[in-house]
C-alpha cells in the first residue's frame, strides 16, 4: 500500500520518520533543526526548513503524517509533483513567518517592558543561548521584571516544531479544489464538507493564537500555512481540470 502513494507525498513520509527517529539517538539534533525566534542566539538559516521535518512527539508526528497521507497524495495527483511540492514547502514557509511576526510582536512587548523598568533585555538574550553555561542570575529584582524577563527567556528557547503549517497548507489547497468534499471527523456522526470545516479550524487557531490559550501549539502556524496553500490553490485552479 505504502507504495502505491505518490513519490513526493510517500518520501516526505519517509524523511519524516527517519528525522523523528534519528533524533531519539542524536537529540543535540532538535536545537540544531528546530526553529527558534529568528532574532534568538539559537537561530541559525537553515531552521527555516529543517524545522518542517522535526516533532516533538509520537502523537504528533502520527497525527502530522497520517492527515498528509490523507490530503497529498490527491493533491499531489491534482498539481503534479512541482507544483505541489511548492505548494508543501511554501505552506511551510509561510506558517513560520506568520508564527514569528507575532512572537516579533509579543518579543517586542517584553522588550520594552523591561526597558521602562530601566532593565537591559540584553542580559535575557546573552543567557538565552541553549550553548550558554554562565550565572543565569539576572538584574530584576522586582516580580514584575522577574516575570518578564522569565518570558523573554522562554520565547528566545523556545522552538518551533512540526510539519503542521506545511500539511495545513495541503488542506487549505485541497478544500479550496474540492471544496464540497466530505471528510469525517471525530465526535460528529455523519461527513462534513470540507469547505465549512477549514474555515472553523482557521478562525479557532487564530483565535487560541492570539489568546495565548494555545496549550503550546503553534496555532498561528497553521494559520499562515493555511493561507499559503489558500493563494497558490486559488491561483493554480484555473489552469486545471474541473472537479467534482
């Protein structure tokens, strides 16, 4: 059956798998690939790709592949395999520039709130570094700049992970070329239309986003994969065949 998946759909799979599992004996491997803030110590280019291949657990890589094994391979049928793997990449792409000009926002807050307690963010950036092995004490000595500087800390640590932003992209696509497409879905009886769950999913991910009641997922991520795939499928669907 696996291999009856098409070739970009099935190898993205693989590359996957392999990662996850390589990096249970290399875990040094999830701060080198993992995305931080870009203005993070921890940052470096190639992050900008390589955290597309990366989960932070069993649970989320099954759940990562099994919706691309779900959506691609039609997809990847539909577009050919060039223009959806622009399609996949960019998805990615665009969930991590959406995810981090927010964290820019929240980052930027943080900044300046120590700045008018007269405390320099700098210190917090300095100690941030996964490779920094100095004191991690810091100037503030009020609780309000110690709990600022606690979240600058965790934003600059903190990384992004996931094929999530990449795979809503394919489903944004896909709802946008098969929007009366039903798909089931757990808790509810009988198959929605995809054109009325996407839009559900994106308004909920922007507002746990936003809200910060997010349970450490990227909602915002997902938001800006899903409008990635949103613009190319619009785009790329005049040119194709019309579907059912």
């Amino acid at each position: 059956m696996f291999n009856n998946i098409p070739p970009i759909t099935r190898n993205i799979i693989i590359i996957n798998v392999v990662v996850f599992i390589t990096s249970f004996f290399l875990p040094q491997l999830n701060n080198l690939f993992a995305a931080y803030y870009p203005f993070s110590p921890n940052f470096k280019s190639w992050q900008v790709i390589t955290h597309m291949f990366m989960h932070g657990g069993v649970m989320h890589i099954l759940f990562n592949m099994f919706t691309l094994f779900s959506f691609g391979p039609v997809l990847e049928q539909a577009l050919g395999e060039k223009k959806y793997l622009i399609l996949y990449f960019l998805s990615g792409l665009g969930a991590f520039f959406l995810f981090n000009l927010w964290n820019f926002v929240e980052v930027q807050q943080l900044v300046s709130g120590l700045e008018n307690l007269g405390l320099n963010a700098s210190e917090i950036y300095a100690k941030s570094a996964i490779d920094y092995s100095g004191d991690l004490k810091i100037s503030a000595t009020t609780a309000e700049g110690q709990e600022l500087s606690q979240k600058l800390y965790m934003a600059l640590r903190t990384p992004m992970v996931g094929a999530s932003g990449a795979i809503f992209g394919v489903i944004a696509a896909f709802a946008t070329l098969y929007p009366d497409a039903k798909i089931g879905i757990m808790f509810i009886p009988i198959p929605v239309k995809v054109k009325y769950v996407l839009p559900i999913v994106v308004i909920g991910s922007i507002y746990l986003g936003i809200s910060g009641n997010g349970g450490g997922i990227a909602h915002l991520a997902h938001v800006g994969g899903a409008i990635v795939g949103f613009i190319l499928a619009r785009i790329w669907r005049k040119h194709l065949y019309r579907f059912n």
